[in-house]
C-alpha cells in the first residue's frame, strides 16, 4: 500500500491505519519486558533458525534446507547465550533451553557425512561433549 512520506499513519498488509510509535513509546515498550523474556525469546530465535539449517525443515522443491556451516556458528551462539544465561534466567527456563540446545546438537551430529572431533561440535566447549 502507498503511504505519503508526509502521512501521519502508518498501513499494515491488512490496511488497518496504525498511529506511528514515537521512540518514547518504542523505549516503555521495551521497559516493560523482562530480562528473562527477552532472553528466552532470543534463544527461541536462534533455535528455530539452527534447525532449519541443520535440515528439520521441509522445503517443497527439494525435501528439505541444509546449511550445515551456518547451522554450526548459530547453535554455538545459542550455545553461549544459554551457558551465560542459566543462572540469570533460573533453573525452570534453563531446562528447556537447554534441552532444545541439546536436541539441535545431536541433530546437527546425525547431519554431518563425518562426524566432529570430541568437543569440537558445535556448542561442545560451552556445554561439553554431547552424545
């Protein structure tokens, strides 16, 4: 939808007229969300980004995606994410963290034609050796 660089409103995909956020609004947005949250919702990010490249999701053309190289540094920075964060973000939001961090781990394993040295996998010298 066209929208007038001097329009005061902005148009969604659905055409529903949305008042622009100014950036104190953008900045007590962002107040309000705790630590724990933001945290949680980045590893989220990471994780469903790791597991497309390592090959969990189904593309129509060819069966599936696989970037095994980019799968790799995505699940050491959840990683890492989720070793500093444990202790921030308390045991019960942890668990599942990690959990889903191991999960990727071993899919990325089963994945590789060859596999990683010991430690060498992705996310191993955070976590230790996974197996």
């Amino acid at each position: 939808m066209y929208t007038d660089v001097n329009d005061t409103q902005h148009h969604d995909h659905a055409g529903h007229d949305h008042a622009p956020a100014t950036e104190g609004e953008e900045l007590r947005d962002i107040a309000e969300v705790s630590s724990v949250e933001i945290i949680t919702s980045a590893c989220v990010h990471l994780m469903s980004a790791a597991a497309v490249k390592v090959g969990l999701a189904e593309d129509e053309a060819t069966g599936q995606y696989q970037d095994l190289a980019e799968a790799r540094k995505l699940i050491n920075a959840l990683a890492g994410l989720v070793t500093a964060a444990a202790p921030e973000i308390g045991n019960e939001h942890a668990r599942s963290l990690r959990d889903g961090l191991r999960s990727l781990q071993l899919a990325f394993a089963e994945a590789l034609p060859f596999p990683d040295e010991p430690g060498q996998a992705p996310g191993e010298k955070y976590t230790g050796r996974v197996s």
